[in-house]
C-alpha cells in the first residue's frame, strides 16, 4: 500500500469491495456481529457470504455493535506511524454509535490529527463518500479538498432500498410487529430512502420484484431527473440476479459514469435481511 500524508479509515458499514478499498489505500475498522455469544468482526472474520450462510441455521437473531474507542486509537495510532494525520468517515450517527466512538478516540489521539465526518449514510452511500476521498487524496487534494468531495457526495446522493421481508426491520426496532405482519400477508414490499441520516418510509409495491426495482428507479427519480449523469452504486442481500436487473434498469433512465456493486455486508445484512436491494444515485 502506498504512503500518504493523509490516511482515509472508515468503518465496515461502507460495504466497499475489499479489492477496491485495497487499490485506493482506504483502512477500514471493522464493526461487531454477535450470533448468540459468538462476536465475529465484520469482514475479518466472517465475511458477507459466511453471514447469510449462516443465517438460516441461528438459533436467535444476530446483534451488532460498534467499534469501541480504544479499538479506533489502535487504529488511528497505527496508522499514524506512516500518516500525518487522518479523515475519518463513518455511518451515520442517526444509526450507529460508530461516529461517537471515533470522535471520543480522535481527543485521546490528539487535537488536529483526525478529521471526522458523518456521512449520514451506510452501506455504499457511505462507500461512495469514502471512494472519492480516497481519489482526491490519491491525486493529491489537501484536506480540506478532501473532506469537501466526500462532504459533496454525502450532500447530494439519494439512496433508495427495499426489502424482501419485513421482520428484520421489524426484529431490529425499524417498525412494528403488526407493520411487519400485514406486509407478509399483502405481499407488500416497502420502498424505504435515506432522510436525515435515518431510514424512513417513501411508499410500498405489491407484487413481483420486478414491480419493486422498477419503483425503486422511480423513487430515485423523483430526486434525481432521469437522464442526469450520475455515479451509481448498488447493493444487495445475496441476490446478485436482482442486483444486475437493477442495473440494467438504471442504465436506460440515467447517463451512468460508474457504477460499483456489492453484496450487502454482515452488520448492515442484521438489518435489512436476506433478499434486500438497494440503488444509491448521487448526481455530477
């Protein structure tokens, strides 16, 4: 890996492609995924794959947990044996207490030395904010030049996600049990969108799946006009066949420059579950 005066870290929730993170450079601080009373680090020692594998033989549903202080000053400290000093980029604060560890840990490591920002997104909408900070830096932007490109992603990027199952969001505390029982039974697939770092409802299909990643190109849509240029990122619960239908969906409504697919990652999967498609469209 090359040298840098700036370190980007973000956390395992961006969902970046392990190969892609690895070319530009981008540490990533692993969160906690708990199946009873194993603790398995995210992408360290369960990957997504061994996570939904697993899934359907738990005896109980699995938790997540943040990374606590002292495990981000090892990393910050580590990382700054070859850095002068690190922006920091995470999932939003709205839904994990990730942020607020890393911002305890940046006082321990010292005044100045990390940059943190709150990217208010998961997953690839957070993955996307950190790949352009790691380019930007790769060409070499200050800092400031840094923080203002993943700020601008995070500022403008709708991220649009639907679910095959609503107990896992109902499991998790995003909604209730009546909610998710009648949706099982009406066969309604709700579409969900990122609003003010949380996750909040937008509308539902009933139907087919093809209903539903058609209705989730509409709902980006009515943020962003269709024919727009636009960087695209999709991501999906081990269902790689919906993924690509996604993406080709996407390809007739918009100019797309870049697209980055992946599968949904271990501690984001606790939440969203197995069967989920998500479409993150972030305008030039």
């Amino acid at each position: 890996m090359m040298r840098h005066k700036v370190a980007i870290v973000t956390d395992s929730t961006a969902d970046i492609p392990q190969a892609l993170a690895q070319e530009l450079g981008i540490v990533v601080i692993p969160l906690n995924v708990i199946f009873g009373e194993k603790n398995f680090k995210d992408g360290v020692d369960i990957s997504s794959q061994g996570f939904f594998e697993m899934l359907p033989q738990a005896t109980v549903h699995p938790r997540t947990s943040q990374p606590s202080p002292g495990e981000f000053v090892d990393v910050y400290n580590k990382v700054l044996e070859d850095a002068q000093e690190i922006i920091s980029i995470h999932i939003s604060s709205v839904m994990s207490g990730t942020y607020q560890s890393a911002a305890v840990a940046a006082e321990m490591v010292g005044k100045g030395r990390v940059t943190l920002l709150d990217s208010l997104s998961t997953s690839l909408g957070l993955g996307l904010a950190v790949v352009a900070a790691a380019r930007a830096r790769n060409e070499g932007a200050s800092r400031q030049d840094i923080v203002e490109k993943a700020k601008a992603i995070c500022d403008k990027l709708v991220y649009v996600l639907s679910v095959e199952n609503l107990v896992w969001l109902e499991r998790n505390g995003r909604i209730g049990k009546a909610s998710a029982l009648l949706g099982a039974l009406l066969n309604v697939h709700p579409i969900l969108r990122l609003k003010d770092g949380g996750i909040v409802a937008h509308t539902k299909v009933r139907g087919k799946m093809s209903k539903v990643l058609t209705s989730l190109v509409e709902s980006a849509g009515e943020f962003v006009p269709y024919g727009s240029r636009v960087r695209v990122a999709i991501m999906h619960g081990n269902c790689p066949e919906r993924a690509a239908e996604l993406r080709k969906l996407v390809e007739v409504a918009y100019k797309v420059e870049e697209t980055i697919t992946n599968q949904i990652g271990p501690v984001v999967g606790v939440h969203v579950g197995p069967g989920a498609i998500g479409l993150v469209v972030v305008p030039y």
